[in-house]
C-alpha cells in the first residue's frame, strides 16, 4: 500500500525544509551557546557581583556606626529619666581601652557592659545624672577607622544628651 501524504502536511514539510538550510547538517549539531560567550557572561556577573558586595559592606558598616550612636543616646537619655524616676544618681561609665560602656546605679552596674563594635571607638569621661535631672555634663566621641564621628553633648543644667554628627 503506498502511503500518500495530505497537502496541507506536504506544505508543513517544506516549511520546515526552509527553515533549516541554515544550519549544518551533524548528528550532534544543537544550537546553543559557545564556550567564549559562556565565559564573557559568568565574566560580567562576577564582576557585577563583586560591585555590589563592596556597596553592601560599606552602607553596612556605616549602619552599623549610626546604630551605635543612636543606642549611646538612648542609654544617656534612659539613665536621665532613671535618676529622675527613682530618685538616685546614675553614671554612664567608658572603659577607652576596653572599648567598651555601661551604666551604675548605687554603685553597682546597670544593665550590662557593652562593647563596642569592631572599628568603632568610644572616648569621653563618666557622666553622673543627678535625681533633680540635671547632670555633670560630658561630650562623648564616637569615631570609627573611617573618621566619621559623632559627638553626643549632654547638658549639665538640664541632663539632656544632644547628638552632632561632624
């Protein structure tokens, strides 16, 4: 029996046929990639890649510093308003060479001792808040490997920290 082949399938065939004179006739042929356009792209994604994570380990130790200051100014204010609140003299301590801070109330210490961050450096001396809301009055420096700084300023008639980003 012979098989004959419908036209609407004889038109299909032969599109088909066009369609592929381009290419070499091989058993293994597939149209893909080279390997020197490979390289190029993983290339360009290293490089974009390398980009960004210097971008983000920047803007990290920068939020890292702000946090730093925000988190000093939040203690002097609590230590304020704890010398008000119980009627008791509190001190904001620095260690400079342990690079560290922390808080007494009747002399021993409150909360706990925090360290600072790496590249991060606190200088300054001890501030007592007295319960009346005023305080000894201080500057405490924040400064980190990149010579950012901030200074927090308390005030010694109203016990008040102030922040000033230089």
């Amino acid at each position: 029996m012979v098989q004959t082949v419908r036209p609407e399938e004889r038109e299909k065939i032969k599109i088909l046929q066009a369609g592929n004179k381009g290419l070499t006739p091989h058993k293994y042929h597939c149209a893909g990639f080279t390997l020197l356009e490979l390289i190029v792209v993983i290339f360009i994604v290293g490089i974009s890649v390398s980009i960004v994570v210097v971008f983000v380990g920047k803007a990290h130790e920068k939020a890292a510093f702000r946090e730093t200051s925000k988190k000093i100014y939040i203690i002097l204010k609590h230590a304020r308003e704890l010398a008000l609140m119980e009627k008791t003299t509190v001190i904001f301590k620095i260690d400079e060479g342990g690079n560290s801070f922390w808080t007494e109330r009747d002399g021993a210490v409150y909360g706990r001792v925090q360290k600072m961050p790496k590249r991060v450096h606190i200088k300054g001396e001890s501030i007592m808040f007295f319960p009346k809301g005023n305080s000894s009055g201080g500057r405490i420096l924040i400064e980190d490997s990149k010579e950012r700084r901030y200074y927090i300023e308390v005030d010694p008639v109203l016990g008040t920290p102030k922040v000033k980003g230089i």
